[in-house]
C-alpha cells in the first residue's frame, strides 16, 4: 500500500468516526473533501499546452551521430569511479587509466 493510500485511508477513517477538531468543532473541510473526491482521482498538473516537435528525426540523428563521434574520437573521463570502469571494460572500449573511449557501434 502506498503512503498516499495509507493517508487517504487514515482521513476516511477519521472522517467516519466523526473526527472533530477541537480548534474548529468539526470535521476539518480538507479531510471531508479528500475522502469524497480521492486522492488517486486528481491529477497533480493539468496540461494546456499542446505537445509540439522542437528538433526534427534528421536533426535528432545528427545529434545522436555526432555524440557518438565524440565519445569515439575524444573519450571520457570517469574519475574515482572504479565500477563504472569496469562496466565499460567488460563492453570492450579502449581504455586509458580512467579515460575512455568508445566504439562507434557501442552507444
């Protein structure tokens, strides 16, 4: 059971035995609103914005193609990170102390 469902159950219950505030003399007005709406039954964020493309296949590609370029031909570094060296070892790159570089088929 989720936290959030936990909590929604706690307010129900609270709700049904008739919790009453002792600062309001009532049932609080959040409590009663969560217990009849729902938690899980509102989304957190409405979107009114249309989904839009910013860069095109081709330009994604040309993206995607020169960043494997330049793991190939400059490499990088990972310092004092000994189990992602090993990672990339096992992948079979051409490694120098904690610089690597990858092959172009790799990424």
């Amino acid at each position: 059971m989720s936290t959030s469902q936990v909590i929604l159950s706690l307010f129900l219950t609270i709700a049904n035995r008739r919790f009453v505030c002792p600062s309001l003399g009532r049932v609080p007005v959040g409590v009663a609103r969560r217990a009849r709406l729902g938690a899980a039954k509102q989304p957190y964020i409405r979107r009114n914005i249309p989904s839009f493309e910013i860069l095109s296949e081709e330009a994604l590609t040309i993206i995607e193609h020169n960043a494997k370029s330049v793991l190939n031909e400059i490499g990088i570094t990972f310092r004092r990170d000994p189990i992602t060296l090993e990672l990339w070892r096992n992948a079979v790159a051409e490694m120098h102390r904690e610089w690597v570089r990858t092959p172009l088929g790799l990424c």
